[in-house]
C-alpha cells in the first residue's frame, strides 16, 4: 500500500510509523486511520519486524479526530471503513465509536508490541490510539487528555479505567483536564516521560535492546498480559460504553450543542465555549 498520511520505514528490526499530517496537528482523517490501520498489519507480516514505534510529525503527536469530518464541517464527509450508513443503523448504533474501537483494537490485537512516542498534544484520539499501545514515552511537556468530555460525549474508547487509578480516571474523565508528560508518568498512565530534547535518544535506548529480543517470546508476553485484561472484562466494558457515547452526544440534555454551535459558529468559537472555564482558571485545556 503506498501512503498519502503517514510515512512508513523499517530500521534494525523496529518499524517506525509516522502520522504525517503535521499542518493539521496530525488529527485523525478517515483517511490517516485506515493507513495507520494498514500500516499497523503489514509491520505485523513482516518477520524483520520486532518492534512498532508509533510517532507524530511536527509540533504534536496527534491532536485528535479531524473536528471537520465529525464535528459538522463537512456536509457528506468520508466516514471510516466498516461505517454502517443504513438508516435502520446509522442514527443510533454509535458508528463513529463503534469504528474508533474497531481500528484501534488492531493495536492491541496485534503479535508484536507497539510502542508510542509522544509530543506536543496528545488529545482525544490521540489518547485513545496511545493508552491502546503497549509501552508509551512521552515528552515532559506533552499536553495529554480529553477534553471532549465536558461538552460532546463520553470516549470513543473507554481506556481511562484501565489505564490510571480510579481517583485519577475519574478525576479526568469528568473534568476532561489535560496532564502533563510528567505527570501522565506519576499516575502510571505512561511508562516514562523524558526531557523533550532527550525524547529520541531516550526512546531509541529503550527500543534497541528490546529489538533484540525474539518476536515469539514478545508475542508471549503481550497475549499473556492481555488476556488477563480481557479475563477481568476490559474488552466486554469498552463495548458496553459505546451505547453510553450514543446517549450522551445524541440524547441526553444539551446533546449536540456542540455540534451545532461548531456548524453555525465555526469550531473555533465552539472549543471556546467549551473550554473557556478551564482556561479562566489558568488551567491549560
């Protein structure tokens, strides 16, 4: 497959994957999803592959879903693979999480580990594609969180009870406050955060002797830890909140005034009326 969003290499047995739409903070089109996604496959056939390193060109790793595709900026916009347009489906099955979980469930099925390297802002579907990787390093200074939570919907994917303790789980998904690398290492969300000039040299410390290691016994590893995960329902509750985003975005009080503002108003003015209370506490999202 040639790729259009992403740039795709392979080096000492560790495939690098790029999310290359840097002038849009790498959001996540329709488009970069199902390249990530093929991507994500073809490192996975590939015997000279060991590792999968997950980064972000230009200033973030990833600033979350393209706003423009699902937040009424386009008025037939291209929808992701496996998208159910019936209008017996469409309306209330919750497509767009039900694709979201799909596609990045990839990651977490996948035989060989993947590991995610972050910077600048990690947001909302960035979040999702990172807290569904293997092993995650950040830059000090990454902005990670999601903010969609105070206005929109609850996750595409529901990771924040597995990733983080309860008080911490809560305390973001409510207020949909941000965190930093540092602090992201604290809470045990990441493995480990580094200076950001260091991010590199620091991540490819990590990874060199790891890709030493042969990809069976990675494979192991990885099935052994997940299954204990799925043993205790992570897989079953990621599916059980996707009627809860459908709720939320659509039905509840307030559902859709987002989106509404975001097509009457522009996305601009929408994010600030989400998001202005925070900032007026000087809090960074």
């Amino acid at each position: 497959m040639e790729y259009e969003n992403i740039l795709y290499s392979v080096d000492d047995r560790i495939a690098t994957i790029t999310l290359n739409r840097p002038e849009k903070r790498n959001a996540l089109s329709p488009a970069l999803r199902r390249e990530l996604v093929a991507a994500l496959r073809d490192a996975e056939r590939d015997d000279d592959v060991t590792i999968i390193l997950l980064q972000g060109a230009g200033e973030a790793f990833c600033a979350g879903y393209d706003m423009n595709s699902y937040a009424g900026g386009e008025a037939e916009p291209e929808r992701p693979d496996g998208w159910n347009h019936s209008p017996l489906y469409e309306s209330w099955t919750g497509q767009f999480p039900r694709s979201a979980l799909r596609d990045w469930m990839v990651i977490w099925d996948l035989m060989k580990p993947v590991v995610a390297k972050i910077h600048g802002y990690c947001l909302a579907g960035g979040s999702e594609i990172m807290s569904m990787c293997d092993i995650v390093f950040a830059a000090d200074d990454t902005i990670i969180g999601y903010p969609p939570t105070r206005a929109q919907s609850t996750p595409d994917v529901e990771y924040f009870p597995w990733k983080m303790s309860m008080a911490q789980a809560k305390y973001l998904q409510l207020t949909g406050q941000s965190v930093t690398g540092v602090r992201a290492e604290e809470i045990g969300w990441i493995a480990k955060s580094f200076p950001a000039a260091e991010l590199d040299e620091m991540v490819m410390r990590e990874l060199r002797p790891m890709s030493k290691i042969h990809p069976a016994m990675l494979a192991a590893n990885k099935f052994t830890l997940n299954q204990s995960y799925e043993t205790m329902g992570m897989r079953a509750a990621m599916q059980a909140a996707v009627p809860w985003y459908v709720i939320a975005r659509n039905f509840r009080p307030g559902g859709g005034e987002f989106q509404n503002k975001a097509t009457a108003e522009g996305l601009r003015s929408a994010l600030a009326w989400r998001d202005s209370a925070f900032k007026d506490e000087g809090f960074p999202l």
